[in-house]
C-alpha cells in the first residue's frame, strides 16, 4: 500500500522548467507520478529534468504542430496535464503592440483548445486538464483590454471545455500575484516593494508562492468531481485591492 495520491500515474507539465510548473512538477513527483515537463529552453529543461527525474521534451507549445506530435508521439496513455503560460500583456490602446495581443491570445485561449483537442485522447478517463489563468485582469483600468478581455474567456472555455471532453475533466486556477521567477523579471526592481506591499496587506499576511499553486494543482488532479471549475487562488488580494 502506498499513501501518495498520484502513485502509479503520470503527469505531463507543459512549462514545467521553471515557476508554477517546475513546482507543480516536483510536488507530483513526491506524491508518486511519473512527470514529463516540457519548455522552450533545452538547457533549463535538462536541469530541471535531471533535477525531478522527469522526462523531457523542448518545443514551443504555442506551435501547434509540435504540439500535436509531441502528444501524438506519448508511448502511453497520461493521467494530467498542466499548462502554465507567459505573464499577462498590458497596453494602452493608443500604443497597444498587436503583436504581442496576437501572442497573448495564443498563449491564453487557442493554446488551451489545441492541448484539449490533441490531449483528451490521450489522458485517461477522470484524468484531467488543468490550465493557469489570473484575476488581474477583472478589474477595470486603462491598459487591461486585452488581459481583461482573456480573463474573462477561461472560465467560458473552461466550461464548455469540460462539456465537450468528458470524462476527462477540465479546470482552470485564477492566480493573483504569485512571486515566482517570471514576477522578478516583469516586476524587476520593483519585487521587493510589492512583496512587502502584499505582506502588510494581504489577508493572509504573507506573499503567494509558487509552492501555493501546486498545491492546489494536485488537488484538482485527485479530486475527481471538480471539473468546470475556475478556482482563484490569490491569498485575498482581490478582498483589498478592488
């Protein structure tokens, strides 16, 4: 008998080198699944996959042909799969970079219908697909229109994803600030001032990590009735800040 929750299945990590991914990786290991982690950067692959005791594979998950053959490709069925994805693009619209609005849509509604359409085959019925989302962008302000705009299409998405899969389930976690290595390189800098900004006003008192997410990654990989579901995690920051 074993008391790990994911013993005997695997999970596929797509951006899974670094952050979210790499944690969620790691915390899937410990709790007995097989990973396979994948990301745009060999090298940072390599490590984390040495690290993890994962397999791994380097492509661009937002070429949607490369994504098809990886999971064309998977020797076996897999059990669940997380998308991470680049932060948020905030612009005014006078000089909004349409280009990177391009990319964000890519990354945030067509790279979830591409993962569902080639994965669903093949993860295991009860399994699930698990995508990253924010709640930033539910407020209103200048320089959120796009953000705002593909933050109120996951949970839509994810919905009607859940729908048209099933069984396998389909979830999507709404993080607020979490302090990982892509806030560092957005935030530059600024880290610091907005660490102790959350610290003195979070209702938890402390800055979300991404250990947090992970955590409840895992929950939504072995909790078999959730599926549909948006789940914010954000230690209460939309509570103080509007």
């Amino acid at each position: 008998m074993t008391d790990k929750t994911l013993a005997g299945q695997t999970v596929v990590v797509i951006g899974g080198s670094l952050g979210i991914g790499l944690e969620t990786a790691r915390l899937a290991r410990a709790e007995g699944a097989s990973v396979i982690i994948t990301a745009r950067s060999p090298e940072r692959l390599q490590q984390a996959g040495k690290e993890l005791g994962a397999d791994v594979a380097a492509f661009d998950a937002t070429d949607f042909d490369q994504l098809e053959t990886f999971f064309g490709d998977l020797p076996t069925p897999i059990d669940h799969v997380l998308v991470t994805g680049p932060g948020p693009y905030y612009g005014l619209l006078a000089d909004m970079d349409f280009d990177a609005v391009r990319r964000d849509l890519e990354a945030h509604l067509l790279l979830p219908m591409h993962v569902a359409r080639h994965a669903a085959t093949r993860v295991r019925p009860g399994g699930s697909l698990l995508f990253m989302g924010g709640t930033g962008g539910r407020r209103t302000a200048p320089g959120l229109a796009s953000i705002g705009s593909l933050t109120a299409a996951g949970p839509a998405l994810t919905r009607n994803l859940a729908v048209e899969v099933a069984p396998v389930r389909v979830n999507l976690i709404a993080a607020g600030f979490v302090d990982t290595p892509l806030s560092a390189t957005i935030l530059g800098d600024q880290l610091e001032a907005r660490r102790e900004q959350l610290r003195t006003t979070l209702p938890i008192g402390r800055v979300v990590g991404g250990v947090d997410i992970a955590n409840l990654a895992i929950h939504l990989m072995i909790n078999t009735a959730i599926t549909g579901a948006t789940i914010d995690i954000d230690g209460g920051q939309q509570l103080v800040e509007g």
